[in-house]
C-alpha cells in the first residue's frame, strides 16, 4: 500500500512540474498574441471606417461635381446670360427666377448641400443669403483663379469670409459652412456648331455650399468616443474637428507632415504622452485628407478582462484536469478490462460513440483497438443510414412545395385577373396577364439556353409593366436581324441593361426617354445592342461595372454566365457619355 501511494505521488509531481512550466509559458504568449491580434483587428476596423466614410462623402461630393459640370453645356443658362441686361432690374428678377429653377434640378435633390448660387458683380442669384457682394470674397477670387476647375474651400467662418460683423453675436445656423466653386464659361453645341457667349459678357460663379454638419455627423456617429478626428486641405486648414476651436484654423505638426505624404495608412504613435493608433486615408474628390486617432487602451480596454481571465481560467481548468488525470493514471493503467465491460455495456444502451483510451502495448492493448474498431464501423453505418432516410424525406417535402408554390401561385394570378376583367380594368388584367407569364418564363427548372422569340416575348411584358409603373416615362422599339431567331440566347440576357437604364439612365427624366434594342450578324458572330438616350456614365463608372464589385449585381451575373458558356472572346462592353446615353453591346458565337 505504501507502494503505491508512493508511485502516485511520483506521478503526480513529474506531471505537474512537466506541465506548469509549458503551461505559464504558453498563457503568457497567449496573453500577449491576443492583445496584439484584437489591437491590429481594432486598428484595421478604424481605418477601413474612415475609408469608407471618405468613400460615402467622395459619393456625395463626386455628384456635385458631377452635376457642376453639367452646368456648362446648359442651354438654358447660356440663354438667360446672353441676353441678360444687368441694368434691368425686371429682367434680372426673371433671370433669377429662371436660374432658380435650373439650379434647382441639379442640386435640390442633395440633401447635404445647404445652399446653390450663381454669383456675379451684378446680381446673385439662387437662394438668398445675407452675403452682401460675394464676388469680393477669397472664395470668388479663388474659383476665378481655377478657370473652370472646380475650387473645393475648406470651412469658413460666414461673417468673417463676407464682412459682416453685424452678424458676429447672432446664432447662425449657417456660420461654418465648406463651398465648392466653379468659374462657369457657358457654351453649348448648336447642331454641329459650338456656340460660345460673347466675350464682353460677365461669367457667373458657381458656389454650393455646405453645412459643418454633413462632416461632422459622418465622424462622430463612426468611431468610439474617445476617437478624435480632423479633416484638413493641403496647406494644413482644418475643415472640420472634434475640436471646435480648430475650425477654420491652420494647424500644423510634425506627424501630421507624414501624414499628407503617405496620403492613406495607419501608423501607431505617442501623442500627448499617450499610445494612439492613427488612421488617415485622403479623399479623391476634395483632396482633404480624414485623420482619426484613437487610444490603444480604448480600443482594447473591454477586451484586457476577458483575455485574461480566459488566461486564468484556462491555466487552472488545465491545472486541475492534470492533477486528476495524475491521480488516477495508475487505477487506469491496472483496469482495462472493467473499461471494456462498461464499454461494452454503454455500446448495448445504444451509446456508439463509446471509444476506450489505449495506453499500453500488449494483449488488452491489441483487443481495446479491435473493440474501438467495431464500435466505429457500427456506428458510421447506423448514422449513414439515418442520414439517407432523412434526405429522402427533405427531397419528397421539397419536391412536393416545388409542385404546390407555382400551381398555387399561378392559379392566384388567374384569380386576380378574373377578377379585374369583372370590374372591367382592363389595364390591370393585362399587368396580371404580363406578370404571369414572367413568372411562368424564369420559374422554368431548366435554366439552359431559350430561343430568341421567347426572350422578345417576357422583354415586351416587362417592358409593358414598367412602362406602366413609370407613367410612360420612356419608349422601346426592336430591330433584329430575322436570321437571329433560329438561335437560342442566354435567359434574361436583356434585362438587366435595360433596368439599369430605366433606374438608372432616366431617373432625371420626366419623359422622352428611349430605348432600342439591334440584333445583327457579322462575320460569323452574334452583336445583340441595347442603346439608351438616358444621363450616361462616367468612363469610371464603366469600368467598376465590367471589372470591379459593384453594385450591378445582374449585370455582374449576365457577364459570368456568358463567358463560362460561350468562353472568354464573347462578353459585353459598354460605352457610355455623360449626358448623351449609353450602349451595351453583347457579342455571342453564331454556333453554341
């Protein structure tokens, strides 16, 4: 007895000495490694934030832009400057009425935008603001100084940008405000003519303006609370701050020089004696560049408990599992075969995952294995069983639904349009008719090629109902070579370029829209063209559909499917022009 007690004791203390040296090791290096993964994962989070907050405000920003350049082939606007007399008051307070409108169509949609004017040394038009002569501003002298260029100026104080100290104890909601400016030289193209305003007429200058707000919302609803930020120009004036006082001041320091060379990144530091991680990223609109900087402890502070009293607990689970397991080796090493009856006995009950832990290497060794074996292979084969009988029973419920949905569904449709001929809406029923045969076109399980007179027949109803949903907003017309209807297409080859047109090319139309789709055959190969009269796109619009994420998801799809069908010399191209429409142009084999 005495025996034994002393090799348990021995057991015991061999164990724990080889396990408490490895496991204080390893809880310290756990310690350690996770406080710098949730600190790298904290600082990648606050920067891909201020990324995408410079991409949120760079959208905004970027249709302004966008817009302001419309502005210079406006043919409306050319009128009302050319023909302006700024010695008539009437004639002025129609032409502001008129610009009014026009630039009200560009910008009035823009939430963030506060205020849209053309300034001149005569008159400004647009909204009203107590401004007193704008064009002897430092904005008008620097939009003037782009020649044409738009002028993004960073927050200034209203009443010292305008001189207008009666204003200085007032509670202005319009006192920070940041401008875009644009010197506007109105031309537009009279048939095959460009038409340019006489030279002795004084060109306006566009100015939009911008609340503080849409900065500082963007940033202090983005970041923890002990985050502080700061937007800032090139030449160090801060367009916006968690710190008030900043605004509209030029603040410049050391770090901050590092910061406008890398123009993006992030980079841990000491400011104010404290550990900070520091985010920056510059926007492409603006050229302002976003600095966040956030406390290291901040960022990890909830996290430091958890990791380590995860640590602790951990350490003693491990701790008190190898003392029991020290203290009963020796019983375990002396009973396999009372192991194997109750192994045996679980395995009866109906208990398969019953496994024996083989510790020896002699004859009980070789029979547990043999025990384990068995138990394994029974085991796989019941569950293998049960699994089949299962997927059998999910595939006659599923293939049940897929009898019951369409019918269901189709029968609904039947209703409602028996119902509206009743009532005689004629106009309805032939919707509900369009719709289910729609419906009744992409419910097919076949998802192959169709024949080309089946695609033409669901694109003339989706064309009917959205033509109703968007009250004749646009028309459509065919041109297709006969030939191509011997051919089979792609299901929905069409539709998604010509929703995009729709949504998305006469949103800024109330009507005249277009749209047309060729068909032809050249050389040996399928051209398919669907050509719209809509706003266009940017040429870097173009090029995040066809090869970036993007939203146009359908589009995205439509590119894929053609390409794993027909190979990689066949997809689609898009030109587009701002303001002139757009063309998709897809190109299939003659042959499948």
């Amino acid at each position: 007895m005495w025996g034994i007690k002393t090799f348990r004791s021995r057991i015991l203390a061999s164990y724990i000495f080889l396990i408490a040296i490895p496991l204080i090791v390893l809880g310290a290096l756990y310690y350690r490694t996770s406080l710098q993964v949730v600190t790298e994962q904290a600082q990648r989070n606050v920067y891909e934030i201020v990324k995408k907050n410079n991409a949120l405000m760079d959208t905004k920003l970027g249709i302004i832009e966008q817009n302001s350049m419309a502005l210079f082939v406006d043919k409306d606007l050319f009128r009302i400057f050319s023909n302006l007399n700024p010695t008539n008051e009437a004639d002025l307070f129609e032409a502001d009425r008129q610009v009014s409108s026009v630039l009200r169509k560009y910008f009035s949609l823009n939430e963030d935008v506060y205020a849209y004017q053309l300034w001149t040394s005569y008159f400004t038009f647009g909204q009203m603001l107590p401004q007193g002569d704008p064009t002897q501003s430092d904005i008008y002298r620097k939009a003037q100084q782009a020649g044409g260029k738009i002028v993004w100026y960073p927050t200034y104080d209203f009443v010292d940008m305008f001189n207008q100290p009666y204003l200085q104890d007032g509670k202005l909601e319009f006192r920070h405000l940041f401008s875009a400016t644009r010197y506007l030289d109105f031309s537009y193209l009279d048939n095959t003519t460009l038409e340019k305003m006489d030279a002795d007429v004084e060109r306006p200058v566009l100015a939009i303006s911008f609340k503080l707000d849409a900065l500082k919302s963007l940033y202090e609803k983005s970041f923890p609370e002990s985050s502080r930020y700061l937007v800032m120009n090139a030449d160090y004036q801060v367009v916006a701050s968690s710190d008030p006082d900043r605004i509209t001041q030029s603040f410049r320091e050391q770090w901050l020089e590092r910061l406008q060379r890398e123009n993006s990144g992030t980079l841990r530091m000491k400011l104010d004696g404290e550990r900070v991680i520091v985010c920056f990223d510059r926007s492409a609109v603006t050229g302002w560049i976003s600095v966040v900087w956030t406390p290291e402890s901040a960022l990890v502070s909830n996290l430091v408990p958890v990791i380590r009293t995860s640590t602790m607990l951990m350490a003693v689970i491990m701790g008190i599992l190898a003392l029991v397991f020290a203290y009963f080796i020796a019983d375990r090493i002396t009973k396999p075969i009372k192991k194997m009856l109750g192994a045996m006995r679980s395995v009866g009950e109906g208990d398969f995952q019953t496994q024996i832990t083989v510790r020896t290497n002699d004859e009980f060794s070789i029979l547990l294995q043999r025990f384990n074996r068995m138990n394994e292979q029974i085991r796989l084969l019941v569950t293998e069983n049960y699994e089949i009988k299962l997927k059998e029973q999910e595939a006659e419920i599923q293939a049940l639904s897929m009898q019951m949905n369409p019918h269901f569904l189709y029968n609904t449709l039947n209703v409602m349009n028996w119902t509206a001929i009743e009532n005689q809406q004629q106009e309805l029923s032939k919707m509900l008719v369009c719709l289910s045969n729609m419906l009744h076109y992409t419910s097919r399980k076949d998802w192959g090629a169709v024949h080309l007179s089946e695609e033409m027949e669901w694109m003339n109803n989706y064309f009917y109902i959205m033509g109703v949903r968007f009250e004749d907003r646009f028309t459509s017309g065919y041109e297709i070579d006969p030939r191509l209807y011997e051919y089979k297409v792609p299901r929905l080859l069409f539709q998604p370029f010509v929703e995009n047109a729709i949504l998305h090319g006469f949103d800024q139309m109330e009507a005249g829209g277009m749209i047309s789709i060729r068909g032809w055959i050249e050389e040996g190969i399928r051209y398919y063209e669907i050509a719209d009269n809509g706003r266009g796109m940017s040429e870097d619009t173009v090029h995040a559909i066809l090869y970036r994420e993007s939203a146009s998801i359908g589009i995205k799809n439509m590119i894929a499917r053609i390409q794993l069908t027909y190979g990689g010399d066949y997809g689609i191209s898009i030109r587009s022009v701002p303001g002139a429409g757009t063309r998709v142009r897809i190109k299939l084999p003659l042959e499948p």
